[in-house]
DNA sequence: TATATTGTTACACC
DNA sequence: TGGTGTAACAATAT
C-alpha cells in the first residue's frame, strides 16, 4: 500500500532509468485502467521526460507535454525491466511468487522502449489508474489535495489552520484526508501519533499547542526517515529495485496488533478509525 | 464462502 | 448548506 515515501521512491529511482526513451509501444490488457480510451495511441512513440510526485499521485511529463498520471492506490506497481531481462525497477506492491516472470498475469499495461526495456504497470486488485491530462486536466485534479508535506506551504502555521478548520474530526482521519494534507495513509499517520505521543482517536481541536507541534514534526521526521529506508514494505511494498523497503523494520505502531510497544512494553491498542485498522500505546500516547 | 484490504466518493442525516 | 459519519466500491487472496 504506497504511501508517500514509497511513491516518492519509485519516483526517484524511475527517474534514473526511463526519462527520454522512446515508448515504442503500449500495450493495453485491461482497458478500465487506462483513460481517456484511446491512451495507447497518445503515448506511442513519446518519451517521458520528468516524472514529478504529488501525494501519491505520480505525474509522469510526457515530451509533447502531456502529463500521464499514475495512482497505485492499494496494490499497483510499476515494474522496470532492462532489455536484459532482468528486473531492475520495482514499485508498489510485489507478488512474491512470478515477480521475475514478466509479464504476468497482474500485468496490465505494458510500455516497451526503443532500448528493449520495458516498464509493466501491475495490480492485483485493479483499483490503480493511468491518465493522460493536459495541464489544465491536471489542475482540476490538484485542486482536491491539500498540503503537500515536503512543500513550503507545510509550516507549523499552516497545519495549525488544517486543524482548526475541522476541529471534530479523529486527528487520525485528519491526517488521512488526502484534501487536508497530501501523502498520509494509515501507516504514516499511526506512526506520526505515535511519535507525537498523541491518541489517534483524538479530536483536532482539543490538541494542546505542544501537542500540534509534536504532530508536525513528528509528520515530517517520520516521512523523511522512511524515504531513507526506500520505504514500508508491510505485507506487499518492494521498492522499484524489487527490494523490501527497510522501515518495516522501523515501524512503531502499524501492522502490530496485539502485540507491545517498543518504548514501553504495554500492550497495543486496536480500534478502527473511519474504517481502518488502527494501533496505538495506551500508556506513550495520551 | 465470508472477510479483510485502501483511497476515494456517494449519500444520508442533522 | 455544510459539516459529519457511514457505506459502498474496485478485485482478489486467504
């Protein structure tokens, strides 16, 4: 389940291996994914020459300067293949087993570069998207993000006006709402809780000065240190080398129902917030 | 076969 | 009207 700092990993290791080659070829096996209908003949004989993050949002810039946006949503991953065969780039959520046979039958869209390389859009669940947008397309679509962490709009000041803008609602599901802040999933925003020593089920409104500014930090700390580990691989994650990412290791609270706290030794809490699964310590968050 | 999974949206309610 | 909460949805593995 990509969230920001597995999408912001792909991102950079992609942009090392596909900008300005040519696509010779798109294949398109399901063609829900792909939008508008005719995506493969608009990407055909271009070249990607940025690729640019927004949230989870990937922005790949095309040469005539169409934008082709990707969302993994739960299960999606972009697969680079050097015209060697071997896997190269991995991004998203890997099949253990067939991970080197590709394509397979998760294989969905399929990019073949002039070089032999190839890039495999994959999903098991099919919920994940590609579309081609031009800039005002794209526009309509930012609209509905909100701040982006690692932007300069994402001052202390700024997220203080996020909070008292919905003071009702679960600092949790504050967290996770892709239109207040951008790039938060339920991994980080246990984990920035967590950090903060703050209650996932707490009300926006009721957080204490120090409590807000915790938050915020512990916001940025854990998405930065994640970034450096290239990532959670929590059941399903491997980075775009086809490598787990290392903050599973690291994680404090997601994925450990049942089991104790690192710090203190109590044992977790689980309750669902806004339909999701959520941990967090009885005793190191208030 | 029932259930869990997540980001997003639709919709009911006050 | 708008804030809020809940359910539905996509498709599959287990």
């Amino acid at each position: 389940m990509p969230e920001l700092p597995e999408v912001e990993t792909i991102r950079r290791d992609l942009s090392k291996l596909i900008l300005h080659k040519r696509i010779s070829k798109v294949e398109v096996r399901v063609a829900k994914i792909v939008h508008p209908y005719n995506f493969k003949s608009r990407i055909e004989g271009l070249s990607f020459i940025k690729i640019k993050r927004r949230a989870k949002l990937l922005i790949f810039e095309l040469s005539n300067k169409l934008l082709m946006l990707v969302h993994l949503k739960m299960t999606g991953q972009l697969i680079y293949r050097g015209h060697g065969g071997n896997v190269q780039a991995v991004g998203g959520h890997p099949i253990k087993q067939d991970l080197q046979k590709l394509p397979n039958k998760f294989s969905h869209i399929i990019f073949s570069f002039t070089d032999g390389s190839h890039l495999f859009f994959n999903d098991v669940r099919k919920f994940g998207y590609l579309k081609i947008v031009d800039a005002d397309g794209f526009k309509e679509i930012e609209k509905k993000y909100g701040i982006e962490p690692f932007s300069v709009s994402f001052t202390l000041n700024n997220f203080k006006k996020v909070l008292a803008r919905r003071p009702n609602l679960k600092i949790k599901q504050l967290l996770m709402d892709q239109s207040l802040i951008g790039g938060l999933g339920n991994i980080y925003s246990d984990e920035a809780c967590f950090y903060a020593g703050v209650r996932p089920l707490r009300r926006a409104g009721n957080l204490k000065e120090i409590e807000i500014k915790k938050l915020y930090c512990a916001i940025l700390k854990v998405l930065k240190l994640s970034i450096s580990k290239r990532g959670t691989s929590a059941d399903d994650y491997v980075d775009a080398y086809g490598r787990q990412g290392d903050f599973v290791r690291f994680l404090k609270m997601y994925g450990r129902a049942k089991e104790k706290c690192k710090i203190c030794d109590t044992p977790l809490k689980t309750l669902r917030i806004g339909g999701r699964t959520s941990n967090y310590c009885p005793h190191c968050q208030k």
